[in-house]
C-alpha cells in the first residue's frame, strides 16, 4: 500500500484492514476477557486441578503460544496469508472453548489450555500484523496510531467484559458460561475476518519475502533481542500488579476482594484514553521521550504501592497507574513492529514474545519480593527497573532490522 494513500486522510480508521484488525481483536478480547476471572475457578475448583498443576499448563501454554506465533509471523510474510492464518487462529479457538463446553474435565482444560488456546490465541498477535500490513509504507505516526487503535480495543473488551460475565454468574449463570462466550465470540471473530477482508488485499507472496532462515536471523538480530528485553522488562511493570495488588488489598491494605476487580476497571477507564492520546503526544516530543515519562508516571503508581497502609492511599494511585499503563503498553509495541518494518507478521511475533517475556519477568519479581522485599518492595524494584528500561530505549537507534 503506497504512502500516498494516506495523504488524504490521516486517520487510520480510514483504512479497511485497520477496522478489520480492531473488531477483530475486540472480539478476541470478549472471549479472553470472559475467561479471565474464571479460570483457575474452574482449573481448581470445578475440575480439581492442583495450583501448581495450573501454572505449570499456563506456563507452557504461554512458550507454545509465543513459539506458535513466531512461526505463524514467518509464515504469513512468506506466503501473504494472513486472512488464512488468522481466520484459522479464530477458528481453532472456538473448537477449543467449545469442546469444554460439552465435556468438562480435567484432561480437557489440560490439552485446550496448554494447547488448542495458545494455537488459536495467536489472533491476537495476528491482529497486529494486519495492523501493520495495512500501514506498510505509511509514517512512523500512521503506523504508531494504527498499532495503538488496535492495542486500546483489546483492552475495551477486556475490561468490560468481565463484570458483565461475573454479574451473569451472580445471578445464578453456570461459570462455564466464559467457554460459551469465547466460542461465540470466536465464530463470530472467524466469519468476520472471512467477509470482511477487503477485496483487493489479496492473498500473494511479496516481492520481499525473506527466507526462512533470513527471517530468523532477522528475528534474532541484537538490536531485536535488545528492545524485546528491554520492552518486556518496561511492560513487566504493568503485569506485576495483576498478582500483587489483591494480595496486598487483602493482606496489608484492610480491603476487601471485591476491591480489586473495581480498581483493575477503573485503571482500565483511565489506560484507554491515555493509549488513544500518546501517539499524538509522541508526534510533538518524540516516541523515545513519551515512553520514559509513561515510565515514570507509572513508577509513581508503584513507589505509591510500595508507601501504602491503607486503601485510602490507593484510590490516589489510580490515576497515574492509567496514564502510565496507556502509554507503556501501546507506543513500545509500534517500536516493535518499526524493527521488523516490512514484515507485519514477524513484528507481531515479537508482540507475543516480548508479552510472554514480560509476565515472566512480573512473576519473577513477584516471587523475589514475596520471599527477599515484601510486597511493596517488588513494586519498588519493577519501578526502578522499568524506568531504567525507558531510558535505554532512548539511547538506542531506532531503524528497522532490514535498513541496518
């Protein structure tokens, strides 16, 4: 797509695959956002899956959806299926939800949850790589504003969803109604993507299709590898508190459950627009500099935690913790895809690979601070170290992988 076509209109939601990528991903989201607060619910107490059972099937669902994802990068920019691939993602997602909803155990949430969802969940990233196909050949500020579109509609529907799947259950819905809801959803998500792929986006091998090999070597560059950690360190901060706020609501703060939920949709409320905001704000003092300060105003929301007695010194805390997490969780992500610019797909393998990174490097500090700092001290040091991140970045070059 030539760079002239934006010359008459700089909204990206001009372009067909952008809304496509964003109604895809908010569908995507509902189903994610369905299972969320359910999960280990039904893994452990519907099912009788030990904990650590749990987080070990998480956890290599997690390294088979980041590997799945690399591949399917690769592929979709060697063959120029990404309508396929993703349409399959959506696909392969409904099978999975939809098996549990007829036959409950065990064995089953094992394979959908180590497997058949990571396979399938490879929408997501596979979203990011339309996003960046249609933008290809656009300006930094299109392809920023495009990527971060699409990153705020996956946390729209994921914020909403859950109260509205847990008010269901409240009255009286069976908690298998998230299996019910991720199918639809999917389905949905799959006939989506089959009609309303724009007809003259068709399916080819680009001219500038690497091989495989070249394409891992691109993958695998240093300065890839650099920002991946880098940005997976900057984005672990975000991931930290998913585990650490609850416990430290019941634990240290004299609050109660039901907080937690209520805080984690507020921050949503505030992240969203923040994420629509900073690609502006980052046209005017560069995209660099946006993510340092995102960085440190969301370290203001965990030294906050780290001081914390008492849940009146939390609701403060809201505040900086949305306006920081919209920007470090939306212009970084453009930064990926810049490295790898003329190849969607493995851009938005390295989306998925740095977010795995990332919830490992949060769980990490979680554990280090349970057992070495205490609670808030984790906060402290995810601060401390986030920040140090952004401002690497800042000394980095800023090329795509193919320009080096």
């Amino acid at each position: 797509m030539p760079a002239s076509a934006f010359a008459s209109s700089p909204r990206v939601l001009a372009l067909p695959l952008v809304r496509l990528a964003l109604l895809s991903i908010m569908l995507g989201g509902v189903g994610f956002g369905a299972m969320g607060p359910f999960q280990a619910i039904i893994a452990v107490e519907r099912l009788g899956l030990s904990e650590t059972g749990l987080a070990s099937v998480l956890a290599i669902g997690a390294v088979l959806g980041a590997c799945t994802s690399i591949a399917l990068g690769v592929l979709g920019d060697q063959t120029g299926q990404h309508r396929l691939l993703l349409a399959l993602s959506f696909g392969v997602t409904a099978l999975g939800a939809g098996a549990m909803t007829i036959v409950p155990s065990a064995w089953l949430f094992i394979l959908v949850h180590a497997v058949i969802l990571p396979l399938g969940g490879t929408s997501m990233t596979q979203t990011f790589a339309i996003a960046g196909l249609a933008t290809k050949g656009a300006n930094m500020d299109e392809r920023t504003q495009a990527l971060t579109l699409v990153r705020a509609g996956f946390s729209a529907a994921y914020a909403l969803t859950p109260p509205a799947c847990a008010v269901a259950v409240t009255f009286g819905a069976d908690i298998l109604l998230a299996y019910h809801v991720m199918a639809v959803v999917n389905c949905i998500a799959l006939l989506a993507v089959w009609l309303l792929w724009p007809a003259n986006v068709g399916a080819h091998r680009p001219d500038d299709a690497p091989s495989p090999l070249k394409a891992l070597r691109e993958l695998t560059a240093p300065i890839v590898l650099v920002h991946v950690v880098l940005i997976a360190l900057l984005m672990s901060a975000n991931f930290l508190p998913n585990t650490l706020l609850p416990l430290m609501i019941v634990s240290t703060l004299n609050g109660q459950a039901a907080q937690a939920g209520l805080i984690a949709g507020l921050i949503a409320a505030i992240e969203i627009p923040a994420m629509l905001a900073a690609p502006f704000l980052a046209r005017h003092i560069g995209r660099g500099p946006m993510i340092a300060v995102g960085a440190a105003v969301y370290a203001i929301f965990l030294l906050g935690l780290w001081q914390a007695s008492d849940m009146r010194d939390v609701w403060w805390l809201l505040i900086p913790a949305g306006l920081g997490a919209g920007v470090i969780l939306s212009l970084p992500l453009a930064m990926l895809q810049d490295l790898l610019a003329n190849r969607p797909g493995a851009g938005g393998a390295l989306i998925a690979v740095t977010n795995v990174t990332s919830m490992l490097l949060a769980a990490g500090f979680f554990a280090l601070g349970a057992e070495v700092v205490g609670l808030g001290g984790s906060a402290a040091l995810a601060a401390a170290l986030s920040v140090f991140a952004a401002l690497t970045l800042l000394i980095l070059p800023q090329r795509s992988v193919q320009d080096a």
